[in-house]
C-alpha cells in the first residue's frame, strides 16, 4: 500500500515538473525584448485592485508578488494594482519592487497617503523608495507602469524592509 502511494506521488512530481518545462518554453517564444525576472504570486494580487476602493489588504513587511498586463474580467487589460496598509509602528521603511523590464516600459512605485495623495514615488531608472511612516496610519502603494504597451506582462515582487 505504501509503495503504491509513493510510486503515485513519484508520477506526480514527474508531471508536475514536465508542465513547469512546458510552460517556461511558451513564456520565451513571446516575441518582445523583455528582462525577464520570473516571480511567482502568492495570493496578495487580487483583481480587480486598480482603484483605491479596491485595493488588495496587505501586512506591512511582508513581500508582495504579482502581475501587471493580464486581461482581467475578460475585458480590460490590468496596469494597475493597489495595496493598502496599515503602519503599527513609526519607522522608516525601505520598500523595493524587482520584475519584468522593457526596454520603454518598466514597473513603478509610488506611496500615497490614506486619501490617495501621493507622498513619494520611484524615479526612473530606480526601483526603491523610502519614506518614514506614522503610527496607526493607512497607507496605499500602487504599481504602475509608465510606458505600457498592450500585450507586455509584467511580474514583480515588492518589499519592505522596516528599520530596526
Ligand atoms: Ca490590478
């Protein structure tokens, strides 16, 4: 019984592993010069969050992974995705967003306040912002990508390291 159950797992893996081939052959045979930095999501991209009211709630200090350029509801093309938080703590805090580069099309980042206004946002060419954050207040942070063509897609990661 024992041995049927890991000659079945054995099979798994191996399938599972034969689709993660296939799938890295499609995502090189796009046809754009692009940087590529492939990232996994985690669940905290959840569309629709391209407006404030619908951003995707996140701890602060915990990485983000996920995707601008799908086709989302089937209809629009997704550039923006919006998170929310909340600080605990008044700290300086040092967020970076690694990913997907075109050669005209990049991700950015930009910190708003709790009403949208924007505090700061990356520079082109740079990828991290800092900024010290207040104690029990809400933040946004919101990926965009100047430059965006339909048809490109872009993964990211973003994070925060919190000072000590
Ligand atoms: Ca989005």
């Amino acid at each position: 019984m024992k041995k049927t159950l890991l000659a079945s797992l054995g099979l798994t893996l191996m399938l599972s592993t034969t689709a993660s081939v296939a799938l890295a052959a499609e995502a090189d045979s796009v046809p754009v010069a692009k940087e590529s930095n492939q990232l996994f999501g985690n669940g905290t991209d959840r569309e629709p969050n391209n407006w404030y009211d619908k951003a995707s709630e996140v701890w602060l200090g915990s990485d983000i992974y996920g995707t601008i350029g799908e086709l989302i509801e089937g209809r629009d093309y997704d550039t923006y995705d919006i998170y929310k938080f909340k600080a605990y703590q008044t700290k300086w805090v040092d967020f970076k967003i690694e990913g997907d580069k075109y050669p005209n099309a990049w991700l950015n980042l930009t910190l708003t306040d709790s009403d949208g206004h924007m505090i700061k946002t990356t520079e082109e060419g740079q990828n991290t912002l800092g900024k010290k954050l207040e104690a029990g207040k809400e933040y946004y942070l919101e990926v965009g990508v100047p430059g965006y063509e339909i048809g490109q897609l872009f993964w990211y990661k973003i994070s925060a390291k919190i000072e000590e």
